[in-house]
C-alpha cells in the first residue's frame, strides 16, 4: 500500500560514551483494571514515570488475573508469554530493566542509578502508517557501540511492541475504580518471543528489524499508538535489558476533536451558553468540521466550523443559547467531518461536562433522612466525576433511627475521584443570631496508616450560585473516623458507629440563596455514611433557657414547624438520667418519658406528635444538674 509521508517523532539514541551509549531505562509493569493494590499503587508510580521520559520507557502488561481486564482478553498470548519468562506471580509487579521493583515504592533514585549505567548498544526506530491508517510500517537498528558478548547463545534477544500511550475509559473497564490506563502494551513483533540476535558483536555492528502489519482492530485510538523496542540478555525471569527505544505517537492525516467545554457545573437559571474547544490532531490543516451536541441523551444539534487550525492549535466556538430543567444534566458536544472526510481516530473527539441547575431557595429548617425512595431528594442535585456517584444506602442509619442514608462508595471508586452532593438552594435570610447545619456521619478507615487510602469529606457553602466555594467542614483519616480500621471488606457502621457534626452557617445570615455541597473525595479506603442533615436558623430553633447543665452540650428539634413527629437529637458531656417532656402554652405535659442511665456522647430519639394540635410547645431535657428547652411549633 502507498505510504503518507509523516513527521517521525522518534527517540534516537546514539550518544557514546567512551565506546558506550548512554542508557534509555525500561520499566515493565504488570498490572489490572480489577487489581485494588494496582489502583493503589498507580497514582504514585505514573507519575513518577511521566517525570522521567528523558530516562525510562514504560510498558504495562495488563493480566488476566483477578478479574475483569477487557484489555488483556484483547491479547491474552502476548501477556502471558512476558508473565512467564518473569514467572510473574501477583499483580502490581514490576521489572526495571529486567530487575524486580513494586510499583508503589519504586523512587527516583532508583531510576537514577539504572540511567546511569552505560548501555553496550543504541536503538533507533521511528514507524509510519499507511494512507489509509490501518497498516504500520517499523523499522528498528540496533547498533553496537562496543564489542559485545552475550551470557548465553540464543539468549540475545530483540523486543518490539505496539502500545498506547493512553487509554481512557468513561467508566471503569474492571472493578478497582481505574478509567485511565497509560503505556498499554497492544500487540509484541513477530512475538513476545521476540527475535534471537548474535551472540558476539563488535563495535559499529548493526541489524535492522522491519516490520509491516496491520493494526489490531481492539486499538482504542490510533492517535496514542507508539512503539517500544528494547534489547534483552538472558534467559527466562534473569533477563536484563541492555537498551530501550521509543517511537512517540504521530499526528494521523485527518484527527479532530472537542477538547474542553465551559459549562457552568452548578447553575441557578435554566439558560445557558456553552463554549466549545476544538483541537486540530491531525497533520492536514483543518480548514472545517461539524460540532455536535447535547443534553442528556436529547436530540443531537449541530453547527458547522470553518477556519484554519495547524496540527496541535485551538479555536473556542460559542455555542447558541440552551433551556433545560432543574436537575442535574450532562452536556456533550464531540466533532465530525474534519474537513469534509473521514476522522481517522474517533477515541479523541468527544467532551463531556456534568453540570446541575438548582431550583429555587427553600427557607429553614431542611432537613433530610434520606427515607423516601428517591434519590437525590427533590432539589437536591448528584454530580458524579466518577461511576461511583453518592447513593441512598439502605443498609444503616444514623444511631439506628432508620436504615437509610447516604452513601460515598470510597471502597470501590479510584484514588483522587472527586462525588458531590448538593444540598437544596437555602434561605438564610434571618436578622436573628445564629444558623447552622448538623449531620451524622460514619466511616471507618481501610488501613491504620493515615498515608494509605486517605479518603476525606468536606463541606463546601457558596453565595453566588457556584462561582466560588468556602470550605466550611474537612475531614480525613483519624478526624473523619467513627469505628474501627476496617479492612477485612466494605464497611457499614453499626448504630453506635455514628457522630453528630456542628458546622456554624451564622456567617451567611441574610444570604438568599445559599448553596451547599458535601464533597467526598476517594482515597480507595472505605465507605463513608451521612445521614439526618439538619439545617436551621434561630427563627427555627429558639432556645426558651439556656443550658444550665454542664452534663448537656446540645439539644435540636427538627422539624420545626413538626407536623406529625419530632426529631429530638442532643449530646451529654456525661452520662446522665434523662426524662424528656414536651408542654404546651398553658403548662399542662402533653408528652413525658424517661430515658433512663445514658452514657456520653451523642443521641436521637423520636415524639409522636400526630394527636397534638397545632400550636407553640416546649420540649426540655431533663438531667440531675440543669434542662434545656426548645420552642417548637405543630402546623396540621
């Protein structure tokens, strides 16, 4: 087939250094999108790998062990050669430069050490596609830079592979949380056998490897493909690899795409105008394509775009004027017809952005339990950055007073994946002295070392509709936790395993429409429960006296107005007996019981108020040093 002529973008290592060339490192790493201790490891050692290309190439080898891996089943043969010349036994596992290290405590310094050890050998090889984009064409010459020998005969061999520099799921391929996946190896020429060199070499001696082979029809984005060759001495699970080799990915003919979206993530009108960016891939100059978009999953506009892009520049286009509903949405736009023809990689053309347009305020006191079967509540709005968004649970409540709540799955979603949780629009517009929210939480951690699995819960307030956020709440590790480390499975708290927060809001008194998020952020830890979130004013929440107790922290009544039970919630410094009655405007006791001998610490109970009639009451707590009374209303 008739070639295209392309930019190469090829590593050519031919440097020498007394009769020696300077060494490109190789980091193997066998991994899997269902393998939680890779999920753990890899956000350390990518990066640590992307800061170091001057010095090491990297090949994942994604296993077929301990599930799901739609990326191995793709080339099972190719892994399993190279698992077992390591006789690679558990997942992560690496070999630098043939060399055992694990992925999630390899260092800087180590690569350093392996960098500067001189190499008997240069590789250079560059690749090429056809018109067509569906054959590659790779050339690879080895060249010896002194006399060599190898440990054995046979065991020189020569190692070329197709990877792809980044593979990027929408939802996770496995079940460890995993979505990104750099430097997968696709497919090994001839083999993963590779191809035997000679034994003995003198200084200047080179062998040329070519190859032409059609691309694997499993190849996710023909734009990331780049090619690794490396030099191997020795035999099975002893190999040390003398030299690497890398061919960069090359711009395709035709590649374009949607890059970036400006939406705004939290709205509070129905309308809109969003911004698209498109980015020219392709080595043609992009003088026009379609842009595409919509929401949801409603019916696709369209607007068309011309102009002029060179490979890599980008344009911003403003798209026309959108109406939704209340409710979280997704907008997508992705692009078309690059310059009238064919896009030869689709994987790159589509962006997408989860956004929320909130109802209208809602005046103190909200308060949620998370009982009724929707979710989110009305109003109340989900954004997932992940496919663990937040979820009802059913499994427990908070202190046993129901067994629903909501739920952060950190025990399933990746590290670094960001849910939040947007409470209703509220008015605080109050001229009285204090506001404020309480919730319950539970969470245990997955591992002692506060370093592992940081998992960690922060509430956030904005007052100008999501434009900025102040953090009002953050905890993680030991702070957030309310039971024991767990990590013998996914996590639900018992009745006892639960804490009541206090977050003061008097500081956005007379604001009209106050937003609040619960952002839950993943450490790949355990699970993380909120329940009851109560948000008052003093117009809500008056207290008749004062403490006159040291044994009582707190008392709150929710809701208020009650229309046919109570929520009574309160916090002992001590243990204490208590007895708790409720009186109406003339002193007669219309709800008495005793609590009994309760121990410190946080506690909830119930009153029926579905007989009483409607009017002004007074709830107190009783204990042997003192009360407190709340002022509470009964609409019917």
């Amino acid at each position: 087939m008739k070639k295209i002529t392309l930019f190469i973008s090829a590593l050519a290592l031919s440097c020498t250094m007394f009769g020696q060339s300077q060494r490109l490192c190789l980091a193997e790493e066998f991994t899997q999108a269902s393998c939680p201790p890779c999920a753990a490891a890899n956000p350390y050692f990518n990066p640590l790998m992307a800061a170091n290309t001057t010095k090491a190439v990297t090949i994942k080898y994604q296993t077929s062990w301990p599930g799901v891996d739609p990326m191995n089943a793709q080339n099972m043969t190719d892994v399993q050669t190279r698992v077992t010349y390591y006789n690679v036994t558990g997942v992560p596992d690496g070999k630098l430069d043939g060399t055992d290290f694990y992925p999630g405590t390899i260092t800087q310094a180590t690569i350093d050490a392996e960098y500067a050890v001189p190499s008997p050998f240069t590789i250079n090889i560059s690749h090429t596609f056809n018109a067509t984009v569906d054959s590659v064409f790779i050339t690879c010459v080895i060249t010896a830079s002194q006399s060599f020998t190898a440990a054995s005969a046979s065991s020189l061999k020569a190692q070329v592979a197709m990877i792809e520099k980044d593979i990027t799921f929408a939802t996770e391929p496995g079940t460890n949380g995993e979505t990104d996946f750099p430097h997968v190896m696709r497919k090994m020429y001839p083999d993963a056998n590779g191809t035997s060199l000679p034994m003995t070499w003198t200084n200047g001696q080179t062998q040329t490897l070519t190859f032409a082979e059609a691309i694997p029809a499993y190849i996710y984005g023909k734009s990331q493909i780049a090619i690794v060759a490396f030099v191997q001495d020795g035999a099975a699970a002893t190999g040390n690899v003398k030299q690497a080799g890398y061919s960069a990915p090359i711009p395709l003919p035709l590649d374009a795409g949607a890059t970036a979206l400006v939406v705004p993530a939290i709205q509070c009108t129905t309308t809109f105008t969003p911004t698209v960016t498109i980015t020219n891939f392709g080595a043609t100059t992009l003088t026009s394509c379609t842009i595409n978009y919509k929401i949801d999953n409603g019916t696709v506009m369209t607007q068309s775009w011309t102009g002029t892009l060179a490979n890599g520049a980008t344009t911003t286009v403003t798209l026309p004027l959108q109406t939704t509903t209340v409710g979280g949405h997704t907008f997508t736009s992705y692009t078309t017809a690059p310059n009238g023809g064919t896009d030869f990689d689709n994987t790159n053309n589509q962006t997408v952005k989860t956004f929320a347009i909130m109802a209208a305020p809602t005046s103190t006191p909200l308060v949620e339990g998370f009982v009724a079967p929707a979710f989110p509540p009305t109003n109340w709005v989900v954004v997932s950055h992940s496919t663990y968004p937040w979820v009802r649970a059913t499994s427990a409540g908070g202190f046993g007073t129901s067994s629903t709540c909501a739920e952060a799955n950190f025990f399933a979603d990746g590290s670094g994946n960001v849910e939040d949780m947007y409470v209703k629009a509220t008015n605080l517009t109050t001229t009285l002295a204090h506001s404020g929210m309480t919730f319950d939480v539970a969470y245990a951690k997955y591992a002692t070392n506060p370093a592992f699995y940081p998992d960690q819960l922060d509430v956030e307030v904005s007052t100008d509709c999501g434009a900025t956020w102040t953090n009002v709440y953050s905890k993680t590790g030991n702070a957030l936790s309310t039971a024991p480390v767990d990590s013998a499975g996914s996590f639900t708290p018992s009745a006892s395993q639960w804490r009541k927060e206090n977050v003061d809001l008097t500081a956005y008194n007379n604001q009209i429409n106050v937003l609040i998020r619960f952002r839950a952020t993943s450490g790949y830890g355990n699970n993380l429960y909120v329940d009851n979130i109560n948000i008052f004013s003093s117009a809500s929440m008056v207290g008749v006296n004062d403490i006159t107790s040291t044994t009582i922290n707190s008392l709150e009544v929710y809701p208020n107005p009650i229309n046919d039970n109570a929520t009574v919630d309160f916090n002992l410094a001590n243990a204490a007996n208590v007895e708790v009655t409720m009186n109406n405007l003339l002193g007669q006791t219309v709800y008495s019981s005793s609590l009994g001998q309760l121990s410190n610490g946080n506690h909830t109970m119930k009153i029926d108020a579905s007989k009483l009639n409607a009017g002004i009451y007074f709830i107190t707590l009783n204990v042997a040093d003192g009360k407190i009374t709340k002022k509470v209303s009964i609409n019917k």
